[in-house]
C-alpha cells in the first residue's frame, strides 16, 4: 500500500486548509510571549509542507523541524522541502522527539494520520516533560467511528472469540487494542459511535498532557508548576472524521502573559469539550466573490445568492476569512 501522502493531497483538503489558517490567526497571538518570528515549529510536513509554508509565510517562522517516518523516501523528502531553513529529522517521532532541544519555545503539531494510539500518547509525554512555558502543542488523529460489520466479518469473530457477536462490546475492544488501560474509567462501546470517539479522544488527550505536568510539577515550586490551557477542539470532514485538539503549556507565573493573548476573542476557540465543527460548502469561485462582498455582516441570514441554499450561506459566513483558494494556472 502506498503511503498516505500519495493517497490524499494534504494541501487542498478545503476543511483541512481552514483550520490551518484558523490556528496560524491563533499563533499570532503568542507575541506577548515573545515575537512568533522567534518561534520554532515542529511537525509532519510529509511532501507538501503545507503547514510549513503558512508558518514561514504568514507568520515568519524561520526555524522549522519536520520529522518525516518515511525513511526510504528521503531524496523524495528533500526535493519538496520548500525553506532551506527546515531541518528534515527522519525516523519515527517516538525516536526524534525525544533528541530535539526543548529550550526554545516552540509549537508543536502531531498531526497524525490514523487514529490515537499508544505511541501518539508516548510523543505527548515527551513534549509535556520537556518543553519550554509558552509553547503550544496541538495533535489532529483520525476520529472516525467504527463502520458497521459485513455479516460475514462478524460470524468470523464470533468463531474467534466463541461468543456471540456484540457490536458495542467489539468498538471497546478495538478502543483498548489502540490506547490500552488509557480508555477513560466507565467508557462503554455504544459512546463509540458518531463523534463519540472524538469526545472520548479528547478526553485521552487532556488526561495525558494534565498526568504528565503532575509528574514534572511534582519538585517544582508554586510559581515554577506548569499549566495546559486548551484552545483548539476542531471537528471537520475532508473524507474520514478528524480532531484537532491543542492548547498552551506555561508556568504559573506566566499567566499573565496568557491571559494577555487573548485567545478567547477568537471565534473559532473552544476551551471545553464541546468543539468547533468546521464546515465548508461547496461555492463556485463567482458565488465565493459574491458572498464576499457582502460580508461582514451582523446576519448571515442577510447574505444573498442565487440557487446557493441557506446552510451553505450560514456555514460560508462562518469561515470566509479563511476559505480555501484552489485555483488552475497554465505553467509556460
């Protein structure tokens, strides 16, 4: 099977490229930290670099650490690289994390491809252990429920396990199989189905960052403790259901410093469990430029355009700021 990055472009998922766009408006906020321009970024930037090239463009971000588990395709790997400034590390990210200098301040994005597993959780110890006050980690992993089984798929557990077959009691296995003794106390196979299993991820991801900074907390004085503040919980669709959930690690007494950014006057920042869903119509290029000279607005209901139905005008309002540009040139 070929890997990911020749199965899906990373660079025009339109869901995928409103999120990067909504957290790069959220990574200019760090400045009362220090200048984003002095920032490191850290993550996969496969062979589109597509987050790569948001954080050096828009943002100024010189330096820049992609880990890329793909180590038969380095020459691959080397001939995208967009920025001379991206140190490529190749290896699995248990084994690059770890040997990386976390006395800089930086932003981190495991943004995994497939769902949340016990080395995704072991790549969050190490960063929660490490890492500098001020730095923010974000991870996005495969969120989609369990489809239902063929008949013939569950006669073949059945004759595995010589029980018969339990739809909710097969999603807790598969949940256990991924994260072990990690599932959350009471968890049940029925909250597995729909956006349960991104909920129930979340929940992962938060108890692993929080247990973490209780160890490294433990010998440090009141002021030294370190705190995680979440600011991402997105939900979108570009095919398979994904999460992305993040936020800020910091001292006590940098506080101030977060507060001073004011991450909640974005509109797109959930610091709870209930997410912001990212939604994108499908809009022609001259719907898109009609729209947009309507906007902003108070109501989005006030927004007009022929034949485009009302849930694509109400979702369209949402995230015009950040709505994808794909567009076709003639290369001569």
């Amino acid at each position: 099977m070929p890997p990911s990055y020749r199965a899906i472009n990373y660079g025009v998922r339109p869901a995928k490229a409103v999120e990067r766009k909504m957290m790069g408006e959220a990574f200019r906020r760090l400045h009362p930290f220090q200048r984003i321009e002095e920032y490191r970024y850290v993550g996969f930037g496969s062979i589109y670099f597509a987050d790569f090239q948001l954080v050096h463009c828009a943002l100024g971000v010189e330096d820049m650490v992609s880990i890329e588990k793909d180590e038969e395709a380095e020459e691959c790997f080397r001939f995208n690289k967009p920025y001379r400034s991206i140190d490529l590390r190749f290896g699995q990210s248990n084994r690059v994390l770890p040997e990386l200098d976390w006395s800089k301040r930086t932003i981190l994005w495991l943004d995994y491809d497939g769902k949340l597993d016990i080395p995704g959780l072991a790549d969050i110890d190490t960063f929660c252990s490490r890492c500098t006050s001020g730095s923010m980690i974000i991870v996005s992993v495969n969120a989609q429920a369990e489809s239902e089984l063929t008949e013939e798929e569950r006669k073949k557990i059945e004759s595995e396990t010589g029980e018969k077959f339990d739809a909710s009691a097969h999603r807790l296995r598969q949940l256990v199989g991924l994260i072990g003794e990690k599932v959350p106390p009471g968890t049940q196979g029925a909250d597995l189905r729909g956006k349960g299993v991104a909920n129930i991820f979340r929940r992962v991801i938060q108890n692993q960052i929080e247990e973490q900074l209780i160890v490294r907390n433990s010998l440090l004085m009141p002021s030294e403790k370190f705190l995680y503040r979440q600011i991402f919980n997105f939900l979108y669709k570009d095919g398979a259901q994904m999460l992305t959930v993040g936020g800020m690690i910091f001292k006590v007494a940098d506080q101030p410093l977060f507060e001073a950014c004011a991450f909640d006057r974005l509109p797109f920042v959930k610091t709870g469990e209930h997410p912001y869903n990212i939604r994108v119509p499908c809009l022609t290029p001259r719907e898109i430029r009609h729209l947009n000279s309507q906007l902003p607005c108070n109501d989005w209901k006030q927004l007009q355009a022929p034949g485009v139905p009302a849930s694509d005008l109400e979702k369209f309002s949402e995230v015009y700021r950040y709505f994808p540009s794909f567009t076709e040139a003639p290369l001569s």
